[in-house]
C-alpha cells in the first residue's frame, strides 16, 4: 500500500526539468514517521538515457518491491521529488534504476533524512 502510494504521488510528479513536490493523491492519507525528518529526495537523471525504473528500499529489505515511477519514466534532464517516507521511520534506503541503455545502477545505504537530491550520471 506504501509503495502504491508512492508510485501514484511520483506519477503525479514527473515533470520535465522540474523539481515539483510530490503530493499524494486525492484523499490519501499523508505518510510520515514521527521523528520529524523530511524524507523527499528530488531524483535527477543527468545519464543521457531515459530512466524507465526507480525503486527505493529500505536497507534492511532483501525486496525492492514495485517500480515507484509505475507507467512513467524520467527523462534525462528532468527531476522527480519523491517522498521517501514509508511509515518505518528507516532513514537508510538503497536505490535502483534501470535505463533505456540495459544499465541498472544500484546505491546502496543513502540517507534520505540527510540527502535532499540524488543524481545520477554517467
């Protein structure tokens, strides 16, 4: 249900050169650990290919669950901010994308309650 979340406010999101604040959808509940850490990370793909899937995952997890972009993708050159606020209160999430290239970059341990922007490059 959290991933859903997420995949809908990212779908809403996706923007082109655009760092817009993810909302969730209409009638969704709001997210948030109560610890008071801010958890959005704006995506930038900066590769020179199209990013066609984002996953984000708590550490401690052997998933990566669902594709948080779901139907859309990530241009390069366009930005996405995500919440990455799973309820959890985990501040520590590896990331995985895969590009129209066959390129799948993971990163591992990034600390979404100190890192406000990720990018990805070449």
């Amino acid at each position: 249900m959290i991933k859903m979340m997420l995949k809908a406010a990212v779908a809403a999101a996706v923007l082109i050169g655009s760092a817009a604040a993810a909302a969730p959808p209409a009638g969704a509940p709001a997210i948030q650990s109560r610890d008071g850490y801010d958890r959005h990370v704006t995506i930038k793909n900066r590769t020179g290919w199209t990013m066609l899937r984002f996953y984000a995952s708590d550490s401690r997890s052997d998933d990566w669950e669902e594709d948080i972009l779901g139907s859309d993708v990530l241009e390069s050159g366009q930005d996405v901010r995500i919440n990455i606020d799973d309820g959890s209160g985990a501040c520590i999430y590896d990331f995985k994308a895969e590009f129209t290239n066959g390129q799948e970059l993971t990163r591992s341990r990034i600390n979404v309650c100190e890192v406000s922007e990720y990018t990805y490059t070449r």
